[in-house]
C-alpha cells in the first residue's frame, strides 16, 4: 500500500475526455466500485455511455468545467490533448494524476522532444521549424528523407509531411506559415515496439510485456505481444520505459512508443501519459489490464500483476469495414478465441477508430493470423 491516502472503492473519479479509452477505464473502474464522472465535448460518446455522470460542454466553458471538478475527488485523462487553461480550472483543490505538466509535454510534440533530450534519452534527430528559412536549414543539417510534423496536437500521422530528395520546400511550407513544426530524420528501423508502465504515489512501478506494432497508413493496424524480440532488448526497452515514467515523477500510466534499430538501439518515437492503442490486448492477455492498471495507479492502489497469459494480437477496425453495410459480426466471431471491442460510436468513417478485435492463441503468428483473418470474415456479408 502506498503512503499516501488510498482513493477507495466509491471515490468519484473524474475524467477529461470522452473516446474509448475513457469507455475502457469507465468499465474497468465501475466493475471495482468506483464512480465515473466523464467530461468531454460529445454528448452520448463512448465514454459517457457507461459513465455514471457525463458532462457534454466545451473544453473551454470555464464554469462547466469548474463545475465538473466540484463533483469529483479524483481527476485523470483519456487522452493528453486537453487546453492548459481546462486542465488548471479542472484542477482546482483536486487531486489530478497525472500531473498536468505532464499532459502539457506529451500533448505537444516539441515540448516532448525538448524534455527527453535535455533529459539524455535516445531520440531521432531533430530541429524545431518555425520559418521557411527555419526548415531550409534544418533540412540541410538533418538530410533527406526527413519528416516535417506538426508541432501540437497530433496523432496517427496527423500533420506530418515526408520530405524527399525531389520535396519542394517553399510548397510545404505554404501550408504550415505560422505554425512551430519539428523536422525529424528518418530512422531506419526494424521494428516499432511499445510497452506501458504504471507508477504509483510512492513510486512503485509495474511494466506490461513489450509489444509489437505494425502500422497501415500512420494508424496502428496489428499488435501483437510479446514482441518477437531479444530477452536483452525487452530488458532495455523495460528499463528506458521506467527511466522516462521517474523523470516524469508520473502517477497513472505511460505508453511508450520506440523503434528497434538492427544494431538493437532503441530510439523513443512518442510518448502518450494514459492508456494506449497499443495496450488493448492486455484486457484478455495479462492478469491486468491497462485499463484496471490505470483505476490502481490513480487511486494509490497497489498495482496489479502484467505477467501475460497467453500470446495474444489486437487489430483495429475502422470506419472502412462498414463501407459495404453491417460486417458480417457472426463469421467473424466463429474465429476461436476472438474477441470483439466496439466503442459505441455512431458514424463509421474511413479511418475512424471504431473499436477492436483480440485473438489468443499458442504462439503470436497464430493469434495475428486469427485476428487478421477474423477481421477478414467482417468484410464477407453473406
């Protein structure tokens, strides 16, 4: 236990965000005996459907979210891009894990860049864009290929350019005057690992095993864990993971996102403070979820146990699978040891996270292969 106060069973947790990691720590937290009080913009989204209260107001209605912070003893986050003046006035006299500075790091991706350099951690190259003249020079000291990315608010590949040999930069640029960019060097890797840690008040720390991604158009396609990698690698991946949740001085949790170079140097690509995309697979893979790791991690908890049950593989579905009608949901659950994960939301658009599929298997080749091969059967409307 830790030395803090323990927020017990009956706590009001109050979350900022509504998507489907909100709807995931929701279910998690209410089945421990927890209250859920979710803020967010969309009214009925994922999360609010299995809240016990759901606010729907703007980020930056002042009084709405002052309001919401009265009705809560606890504050924590779905996703890290919220407004610095929501995350103050939220705060209050509340107890907000994790910490609001931190939310203001990672939501940027800059700031991010900047915190794990000046804290020695491996990163790709990197020169802050804020000019023309800015991103010629960059160019020239960084080469090409190189990627121009936004510097706020961006996720699944949003706002990000590749710059080429033949790359007019004028012609990039038009498109981002007046925006601070990040222009990143190529990294040659051979594969994309992630992995999540969670710390407590006290510092207490448990990791889940390292996973590995693959990714289809900048949005994570496959997951699936373990990664197939070294034991050394994992252990160095495990260990850079906890350095940067102590340099953080978090409390909740921290996805980690790093690419595996073949000379096995590790290279941290994003960090996102909260449940991830990529931790999905532990609802059925590990004896602890992400999404009960987090309700533990906020709450002073002791931590729960990541050790994996069996290999498992996640795969997204999309707003696409329902381009040609209802997917076929029977034949693609006649796949055994699938699961199926949807998130409540209403419009199915191209692109859009819509919820995800697990599969369990004896080795991670025949978990991927099921899931792949359920969300196949999806497409098959017989």
């Amino acid at each position: 236990m830790t030395s803090e106060k323990a927020f017990l069973p009956g706590t009001k947790i109050g979350v900022m965000g509504g998507g489907q990691l909100g709807r995931m720590f929701a279910i998690a937290a209410r089945r421990m005996g927890y209250h859920v009080h979710t803020f967010s913009p969309d009214k009925n989204g994922p999360a609010a459907q299995f809240s016990d209260r759901a606010t729907a107001a703007s980020y930056a209605d002042e009084a709405a979210v002052r309001r919401f912070s009265r009705s809560i003893d606890l504050l924590t986050f779905e996703f890290e891009n919220i407004p610095g003046a929501t995350i103050e006035w939220a705060s209050g006299k509340r107890v907000v894990r994790p910490r609001g500075e931190i939310l203001l790091i990672a939501q940027n991706r800059l700031r991010e860049k900047e915190f794990l350099s000046a804290a020695g951690f491996p990163l790709a190259f990197f020169r802050k864009v804020a000019s023309l003249a800015d991103l010629t020079k960059a160019v020239e000291a960084i080469g090409r290929p190189a990627i121009l990315k936004g510097g706020a608010f961006g996720y699944d590949g949003k706002g990000q350019v590749r710059i080429d040999p033949e790359t007019n930069l004028e012609a990039v640029w038009s498109e981002r005057d007046g925006e601070i960019c990040v222009l990143e060097k190529v990294i040659d890797f051979e594969k994309e690992i992630s992995l999540i840690v969670a710390r407590t008040p006290d510092g207490a720390t448990a990791v889940f095993p390292v996973c590995e991604n693959i990714h289809r158009n900048h949005i994570l396609d496959l997951t699936i864990a373990p990664a197939r990698i070294e034991e050394r690698v994992a252990q160095a991946a495990r260990e850079l993971a906890c350095a940067v949740a102590l340099r953080f001085n978090l409390v909740g949790l921290l996805a980690v996102e790093m690419f595996l170079r073949g000379n096995g140097e590790l290279i941290i690509n994003e960090l996102a403070p909260r449940p991830h995309n990529s931790g999905h697979w532990t609802i059925e893979g590990c004896v602890t979820s992400q999404f009960e790791q987090h309700v533990r991690a906020v709450c002073g908890l002791p931590l729960g146990t990541t050790d994996l049950l069996t290999p498992t593989a996640m795969v997204n579905l999309l707003g696409d699978i329902w381009s040609a009608g209802e997917p076929a949901w029977a034949a693609a659950l006649a796949e055994p040891n699938v699961h199926l994960h949807l998130y409540g939301k209403r419009q199915p658009r191209p692109g859009r996270k819509m919820g995800h599929l697990t599969a369990t298997a004896e080795s991670v080749e025949a978990a991927a292969s099921s899931a792949l091969r359920a969300r196949e059967k999806l497409l098959r409307n017989e």
